[in-house]
C-alpha cells in the first residue's frame, strides 16, 4: 500500500456515517457557528482545501462593531445606503444588535485586536461615517480564522476533514439529510464517494470569486452549493448582486488570485490619482461608486489601471499599520510608501446566494446556509465595507441557536448508496449551470 492509499483508507476510517450536524466550509462563519453549537453535538465539519484556505482569511480590513448605542441609527443608515436600500432591514438589525456580543467572543477565543492603550483601536472606511471597524493591523481575517481555528481544534466533539470535497447533498422530497463526500486525493469513481448523514447541515462554502478571471478569492471558491442546489430547485436570491472592489493590485500573479489593497488604506488617508497625477474621486465613497469612478477614468484616459497613493503619508504609521500591504508590494517591487501604486478593481464579493429566512434556514428542510454562500438581505445590492465578517459570525450564532432549540433538526430516514453519476460531469455541469444562472440574472 503506498502513501497515499494509507491516506486514504486512514481518512476513511475516522468518518462516521452519521453526525449531529454538518459543516461545510471552515471559514469564518462554519468555524464560528462549530464553536457556538452545544458541545455534547457530534459535528463534522469538511473543506475542499486547507481550514486556513478560506476567503475569510484573506480579509485585511477589519469587523465592524457598534461602539457605542449612539451609532445605531447611523451604522443602520451606512449599511442600508451602501446597499441601496435593497437591504433587509431585520437582518441588518439583527447584525448590528449582535456585533458586541461576537466581539466579546472573538476576545475570549484570544483574537488580539490593535489597541490605542488599553483601549481598542477603531478604524474607518469607505461608506462610513464613522470609525467603529476593529482590526488587527492589515490582517484581520487572518487573526480571526487562526483563533477560531485553535478553539476548534481544542474541542473533542468536532471532528474536520480537510482535502474533503462535498459534490452533492443528500436530499429527498425537500429534505437534506446530509451530504455526499469525495477525498480530493482519489479518482472520481463511485466507490470513493461517501454519503454522511446528518440531523442538520450547514452550507458555509463561500462565494463565487474561483468562476471569475479577475478575482480576489481563492481559486477553488467556485460556489459549489450553489451550483450543487440549482439540482434541487432551492430557492436563491440576487444572484446578480456581485461586488467589485475598487483596488486591488495591478499585478499578474502566478496563482491567478488578484491581490487586495484594503479599504482601510483609503480611510486612513490614500488617494486615487489618474495617470495626470490627479485626483478623481472621493475616495471613501461606497465600493460599487468608486470602482465605477475607476473604470470611467480608466476609459476616459484610454488606461488599464489607475494608482493608489500613500507618498503624501506617515511612513512610519503606514509600515506599522499596513505591515503585510507592505511587505506584499515590496515583495513585487513597490515601496507603498514611496512609490505610485498601480491598482484596478476586481471581483471581490456576492452579496446574492441561497435565500435564507431570519434564522439562515433555506427553503431546503434541514439545510441552512451562512457566510458568503447566503443571502439574508443584510449587504443589499453593495456590501458595506467591514461587514461581512461581522455578518457571517453573527448568523453563524443564530443558527446554532436554532439548532439547539431542535426546531431545524430532521432524523434522516434514507439510507440509501450513492447516486450512480459520472461525478467530474455533475461537477462540471454545475459549475457551468452557475454561471449561466449569474449571466442571465445580470441581463
């Protein structure tokens, strides 16, 4: 038996056929809902990658809390303006009137946020008034998933399969009862995929960024579940609602995965220039008007990019507050403090997905959806910046309450083998149905 058999078969012993609840994906929003869930639920959570390859890591800006009861009106006001008042209003509510909590968690888990003294340090970005987005320097998503990470480990009723990918779902007269999985190291042949059974099943698989040329995400982030559901004639919501951010790095890069250059760079003081040297845009309005300032500039001026500028900056402050931008343009020869930095806007986010109701459940019985993958109406047409991992962390809690008042728990009653398919087609069959699912929306 060679390595890779041993792998396998060691992998393969370690699944059980039935769990209390399933996890797919290991970002911020499964982790987080893992953690909130009772510990006496046997959950199995899967990934397609690494835990740590997840959008969710990738995050540099910063979470969004409410500072202060004060800022309620306002912080409501900034979300529902960046998402043009396509926004739900409860679910936004519901975010907003949860972000402290999530904030205490994350510092109980050991997240260390920046601090001005004892104090935390809060931020601004684009869309909003205010500074209330915490941060950990320019690696937020970062400090977050790798804190989360260590309390999943530490937990004896949570068991993760990394290098897991989940190419269908178990579902029978509208009823999910667990999930169909393929360890990535085998052949699709029908004998190395395995059903699991669960009482409840959680989508958390992220957004759609792998279908684009030029995207900020992860390559594999394909959105699975959503091509996966369009089988099953789930209900999904704003599929055209498909975020651009302004700046990311005018670079080809060898992983084809454009790098981002955070919002906070703008809200700490970073202007746009044309090629003129001048300035455009107000830099810190919402993400979908800047990048479109970009591209007319980009248009007007017959160019394929414009540039982000820090010259007029503290050094220092810039080197300390923004050390990975720093280190990654250095790395690509650019002094972020010295130099022009030349950027364009990039797929970065879906604020559409699997329609959910106000406790994530989809209209799939016993399937809920969190993070990226949802839609529960609080980003609208355009996400607020800083709000996503706040968003996914706090519907990840709704859940796990849900699940522990048994009210979205189903028994599963199928037992039956896999379906027969030639499983490269299906795959590839729903990722392309996706993306003319995207097409046609945005018509």
């Amino acid at each position: 038996m060679n390595q890779q058999e041993e792998i396998q078969k060691k992998k393969k012993s370690k699944l059980r056929s039935e769990y209390d609840v399933i996890i797919v994906g290991t970002g911020a929003a499964g982790l987080f809902c893992a953690l909130a869930l009772d510990s006496s639920l046997s959950i199995l959570m899967v990934t397609k990658k690494g835990m740590k390859d997840c959008n969710s890591y990738l995050a540099q800006g910063g979470m969004c809390v409410l500072k202060e009861d004060a800022d309620f009106d306002c912080f409501m006001e900034d979300t529902l303006k960046a998402g043009h008042y396509k926004n739900r209003k409860e679910s936004v509510r519901t975010m907003i009137r949860r972000s402290r909590g999530v904030l205490r968690e994350l510092l109980t888990y050991g997240v260390d946020f920046d601090r001005q003294g004892k104090e935390l340090s809060y931020t601004k970005e684009g869309g909003h008034r205010k500074r209330r987005i915490v941060h950990c320097k320019d690696e937020t998503g970062k400090a977050i998933v790798e804190g989360l990470v260590r309390q999943v480990k530490s937990r004896g009723n949570i068991q993760v399969m990394e290098e897991t990918e989940m190419v269908d779902l178990i579902i029978e007269e509208q009823t999910c009862q667990g999930v169909y999985l393929h360890f990535n190291e085998d052949s699709f042949t029908q004998e190395n995929i395995h059903p699991v059974y669960g009482r409840a099943t959680v989508l958390a698989t992220g957004g759609i960024g792998g279908l684009y040329e030029n995207s900020t995400n992860f390559r594999h982030i394909t959105g699975d579940a959503l091509g996966i559901l369009r089988n099953y004639q789930a209900e999904m919501e704003h599929l055209d609602y498909i975020q651009i951010h302004p700046t990311t790095l005018f670079h080809r890069e060898k992983d084809g995965r454009k790098r981002l250059l955070t919002e906070a760079l703008r809200g700490e003081g970073a202007h746009l220039l044309n090629h003129q040297g001048q300035r455009f845009t107000d830099e810190l309005k919402p993400r979908d008007l800047v990048s479109a300032a970009i591209f007319a500039e980009m248009k007007r001026e017959k160019t394929d990019h414009v540039y982000l500028s820090l010259r007029h900056l503290d050094s220092k402050v810039v080197k300390t507050r923004f050390p990975y931008i720093y280190a990654m343009c250095k790395d690509r020869g650019l002094d972020l403090c010295q130099d022009l930095i030349p950027i364009v806007p990039g797929q970065h986010y879906h604020m559409g997905g699997i329609h959910v109701n106000q406790k994530s459940r989809s209209s799939i019985q016993g399937l809920y959806a969190i993070g990226e993958c949802s839609c529960n109406g609080v980003h609208g047409k355009n996400r607020l910046a800083s709000n996503s991992l706040l968003e996914s962390m706090v519907f990840a809690q709704v859940v796990a309450e849900d699940i522990k008042l048994g009210e979205g728990l189903i028994n599963p009653r199928s037992k039956n083998l896999p379906k027969v398919r030639d499983w490269q087609e299906f795959l590839a069959a729903n990722h392309a149905g996706l993306r003319e699912r995207i097409e046609a929306n945005n018509l």
